[in-house]
C-alpha cells in the first residue's frame, strides 16, 4: 500500500496531495470517526460526493506504515501523545542514551536566539525547546509578575478570526508578560497532556514569566500573522497530517525576517549505519515502549512515522517551496535527525 | 515479521548503495531523486508487509514480534517486575513471552480431556459481560459461585482487570494463557488463599506445578524471599507442603469448566476434584492476615 506523499511532493503542486485510495479494512471505521477537522481539508473533496462510494474515498494517510484516513491520523497521533505524555522524558532518555539532550542543545545553539526575541514554539508541550531558549536568553527564573496584562492576547484577534473555525483554541490561558529583557516563548501544542507536563515542568522550574501555553493546531494556528521572530518546532511536524500547511503556517506566524527552525528525525544516508540503526530501531524501541511506558504500539508509531518522514532534501525543498530562503540543513549523529532552517524575507 | 522487514530494508539498503554507485554523483540531482524513488519503494513495499502483519495477525490485540524481541522483553519485563511488583502488565508480558512451551504442554493436557477439549472449543470467557455478578452474589452462602463473589467483593477485584493477550504467536495457545489467567482467581477461591504474599506464593505453587508455566516457577521460588519472618515459617511449615501435596493430587484444574460448577457447593466441589483444603485456612483481615 503507497504510504507517504511527502517523499514525492519535491515541488509544490503536491502540496494538498492527499491519498484518495480505497482500502477494505479502513472504509469501516471512517464512518465512525466524527470528522473534527479544519475546514480546507475536505474542500477538494466536496466537489465529487455523490455516490456513497465516493464518499468512503477520504484523503489517506499514513499513521506509521498503516495508511489512515487524516481525520483518523490526528485523533490517533492524539491518543498516541495522551499515553506517553508522562513517561515523554523518561522514555527519550531511554530511546536514545541521552542524546535527544545534546541534539535539543545544539539545535538551540545553531538557533542562537538574542535577548528580546519572541518565540513560537510549535509542538512543544513539555517545554523541552522553550525552557532552553528561556535559560539561552537569560530570562530570571522565579520572577513574579503578577499583573495579568495579556500582550498576546489583544492582538489575537484580528486575523485569526478569518480561520476560526478550524483552530482549537480552548484555553488560551496564562499568556504571561515578557520578561526583563523583552524575551518571550509561546508553546503551542494541539495535546492537553503535553501541555500539563510543561507547566507543571515550568511551575517547578520557578518560570512565571517569558512563557505562554496555548493549545492549538499547527496546521491552523490560533496566532496572528507577523507576530514572532522565531518559529521552532523540535520532534513534532512529523505527527502532523499535512507537513506543508505547518510549514506554511509557520511562513504566515512569522515576522518577515524572521527563522523557521525545524529539529525532526531524519535519514541516516549510510547504508551500514541505516541497517544497524533501522534493526535497533524495529527490535529494540517498541520493547523499550512497553517495559517502560506500558505502551507498545506509540513506540512502534514512533519509529514507523520516522521512516515516513521526508529525508534532508526533500524537506529543504518543502521548506522552500513555502518561500523561506536562504533553506539549509545540518545532520545530527549521521542524520538520525537534522536541523533544518530557513528565513522569511 | 518485523524480522523481515528489517532484513527487507538492509536488501533496499544494499540495492540503494549500488543504485547511488552507479550513477557515480555525475548528477547530484539524479541521485537525490534515485534515492528518494528508492526510499519510496521503502516506504510502498515495508509498510504493506508490516502495517498488516504487525498487528492483530492471529487475534484481536496480538501484537507480532521476533524472537529478538521476545527475549529483551521478557529480560525487561522480568526486571520491571522486581522493581515494581505492581506491574501487572510487565507479570503478563513475562509470562506470555516466556510461556509458549508450558502452554503447549497445557493444550494438549487439555486435548486429551472431555472437559478440556470443550473448553478449547466453546473457548468461554470470563468478564463481566459473560458472568452475571449479582446472580453470584445472590446464591446461598457455601457454594463456590458465592465464595468466588465474596474474594472478588473482599479484596475489591473485577474480573475484567485481566489483561488481554498480547504477545502469543497463536490464537489457540493465546486462549490457553487467557483461560489461566481468567481462572487465577477461581484458583484463589478454590484454594481458599486470599491474595497476600503468602496465599499469591501458596498459590503460585500450585499452578506452577500444574501449569508448569515459567512465570509462575519464577514467582514461587523468588516470590517467598520477600515474605515476612513469622509468614516465611508458616510458609514452611504449613501453606508449601500443603500447595505442593495438593497441587499433584487434584484433578488438573485448567480442564475444570469453572462456569458450571457456580451453584455447587465449595467443600463438595473441592472432593469433586481431590483438592486438600489448606490445613489451616488464612483469613484476610483488612491489612492484616490472620491464620486461625
């Protein structure tokens, strides 16, 4: 069964390319799904409803190497965030030695943020790229701010409300002030779990200030256009649905001049490492998944939804593609994962 | 099958490094897309073999794995279970991966009964949804279908906390592990063991020696070292002889269809099937055990 469309969109005229593919065993459960989804999705689909048939042709996509309707993928890859969210750290450092550590280091290194800089972290509950950047740009830990003067806030409104239907704001709580020096990260993250991970982290970390946590949809941010310097989303565009409308998002979210930085597992080019690396991969994580999280199958989408993923190339092309320049990239530990980034100018 | 897949991608691996050799980086642009068509044959030929075969390939919720696998989990599970003896799903998943010889020994010990062999084949389950609770209940006091409802309503248990199989390889000895593990309770009443460290380890002996399962061997002989001073002396003197004695002598208890026998009575029920009962019985006082 073909899987992944994001291997062939090198350009973009793939970039809504969906599955339209029938398969058996699937076609049963689409009908039970209540569609949540955002509104574009289905507005190429619309045109051709008649027969029931035609209707049971959702988009496919992939769900690790199963191949899911996309309305099913983002309630799956919900479920999949809802179990581990606890065990999220424990079971990084397990999977990988540690190292998730030294590559969110150097991506936060390569990033190099100044003091002053608004931040959006996407797909980033617990907080792991948003505490780092909050110590990188020296933001004093325990400094109380107690007034509820909300600066996000009040300019949410406006152009968000053009694709409010979509979105998912639910509690666009504690949008905390700046701090001293101007710095500021927003998480945004579409799992509540996630998210109550981080702000307990953040809360015993002693942050009140320079941080925000909003719930909501990469694919369909709840924030205004031209708002941050800095767009990062570290392990999380892989989950999302359409890879291309997130980047977009994050090309509309963003100052002009300003970063689009992407930290996500990627393709380990060498063919003996790839072999060594694929079978630890397949035979150790899933087990690694059920002894520690009690949880095999989110394991085993883990390591599936990596081989899914565009490689280096094809997603510097992607990322072009949604007008960034000067697109670049750099592997980690031979390309298990890689930095991508790029400049809206 | 996860087996394959991998040696199916160091094959597209092996194909992919001489794909790249030949086109000797003339173009590079020719490669990257040699390598991304390569990498979509991965992702169209991996997939289609493991997305349906990894999962639910013999049974609901069984879930696939190699031999490699099983081994490290069974080595994971079994420390988990020292760690934290309330891992209930890691005593299954040491169970089920190191079971599947004991369970064949099972089968066919139940293949060669009447009772066995309808068992195998109605394949009856025991949960909430087949057992009526309150009808347990609601039977005259001594009977077995009462006793059971009175462990279950003591200790606050519910037969549905059994888990679900995961890791057989094989629906029909996938049944067998499930079947044990509905009945261990049964096994309790049966017994008269509440489950404490002591009436669990009593327990553990009586099915290890009939099930022969390695989980339960594991947990009778390590089981005890965690049993208090005037607990391990009982243990001794008392509750092992008396588990190891009956668990030879009664009838093998996996080919007893436990679901006909609710209404009779325990004592009868227990010379039915040759079963000691415990010489002196435990009884469970809120925290504490007393024997009488």
């Amino acid at each position: 069964m073909a899987a992944s469309f994001g291997k062939q969109s090198l350009f973009r005229l793939s970039r809504f390319s969906c599955r339209c593919k029938t398969s058996g065993f699937l076609n049963t459960k689409l009908f039970a799904s209540p569609l949540v989804t955002s509104g574009c999705r289905h507005s190429s689909s619309s045109a051709h409803t008649n027969s029931n048939k035609q209707e049971s042709e959702k988009h496919e996509t992939h769900f690790g190497f199963q191949s899911v309707s996309e309305e099913e993928k983002e309630n799956k890859v919900y479920e999949v965030f809802e179990n581990v969210a606890t065990k999220y750290d424990l079971m990084n450092d397990a999977m990988s030695a540690g190292v998730h550590r030294l590559w969110k280091d150097m991506f936060l290194e390569r990033f190099s943020p100044t003091p002053g800089t608004k931040l959006l972290d996407v797909a980033g509950g617990t907080g792991d790229i948003a505490f780092r950047f909050l110590k990188y740009v020296g933001t004093p830990v325990g400094s109380t701010f107690s007034s509820s003067a909300s600066v996000a806030q009040s300019s949410s409104d406006d152009s968000s409300s053009s694709d409010s239907e979509g979105t998912q704001v639910e509690n666009k709580d504690s949008f905390s002030e700046p701090d001293i020096n101007g710095s500021h990260v927003t998480v945004c993250d579409i799992n509540q779990a996630m998210l109550d991970v981080g702000k307990a982290k953040a809360k015993s970390m002693g942050y009140s200030s320079g941080i925000s946590w909003v719930k909501g949809n990469a694919e369909v941010l709840p924030l205004p256009d031209n708002t941050f310097d800095a767009y990062t989303i570290a392990f999380g565009i892989r989950n999302c649905t359409h890879v291309q409308k997130v980047i977009d998002e994050a090309y509309r979210v963003l100052k002009p001049g300003g970063r689009f930085m992407c930290l996500e597992f990627s393709e380990v080019k060498n063919p003996l490492l790839r072999s060594v690396y694929d079978s630890y991969s397949f035979q150790v994580i899933p087990v690694m998944g059920q002894v520690i999280a009690g949880d095999w199958k989110s394991y085993q989408y883990l390591v599936e939804s990596i081989r899914q993923f565009p490689n280096q190339e094809t997603f510097a092309a992607m990322i072009k593609s949604a007008g960034f320049r000067f697109v670049n990239y750099k592997n980690l530990t031979f390309g298990v994962a890689a930095i991508h980034s790029g400049f809206k100018i | 099958m996860s087996r394959n897949c991998v040696f199916t991608q160091v094959f597209v691996n092996l194909q992919k490094m001489k794909g790249t050799l030949n086109s000797t980086h003339l173009n590079s642009f020719r490669t990257l897309r040699i390598s991304s068509v390569i990498s979509n044959d991965i992702n169209n030929e991996v997939p289609s073999n493991t997305s349906h075969q990894q999962y639910d390939m013999f049974y609901p919720g069984h879930i696939s794995t190699s031999l490699f696998q099983k081994s490290l989990l069974a080595a994971g599970s079994g420390i988990a279970c020292l760690l934290n003896p309330a891992r209930d799903d890691m005593l299954c998943a040491l169970g089920e991966t190191t079971g599947p010889l004991a369970l064949k020994y099972i089968h066919s010990k139940m293949m060669s009964d009447s009772v066995g062999r309808q068992i195998l084949e109605e394949k009856p389950v025991i949960n909430t949804t087949t057992i009526n609770l309150e009808k347990l209940g609601s039977l005259p006091d001594g009977t077995f279908g009462k006793e059971y409802w009175t462990f279950l309503k003591t200790n606050g248990f519910s037969p549905d906390a059994r888990r679900p199989v995961n890791f057989i390889d094989d629906a029909e000895l996938m049944y067998v592990m499930l079947r044990y593990r509905q009945c261990h309770d049964l096994v309790h009443t049966l017994l008269g063991m509440p489950p404490n460290m002591l009436g669990e380890v009593a327990v553990k002996w009586f099915e290890a020696i009939q099930t022969r399962l390695p989980m339960c061997i594991s947990a009778a002989l390590f089981g005890p070292i965690r049993l208090g001073p005037k607990h391990r002396r009982k243990y001794f003197d008392i509750y092992l002889p008396w588990a190891i004695r009956s668990a030879y002598n009664s009838k093998f208890l996996m080919n007893v269809y436990f679901e006909k026998h609710w209404e009779q009575d325990i004592t009868e029920f227990r010379q039915e099937l040759n079963l000691e009962p415990a010489p002196v019985p435990l009884i469970k006082t809120g925290k504490n055990t007393k024997t009488k």
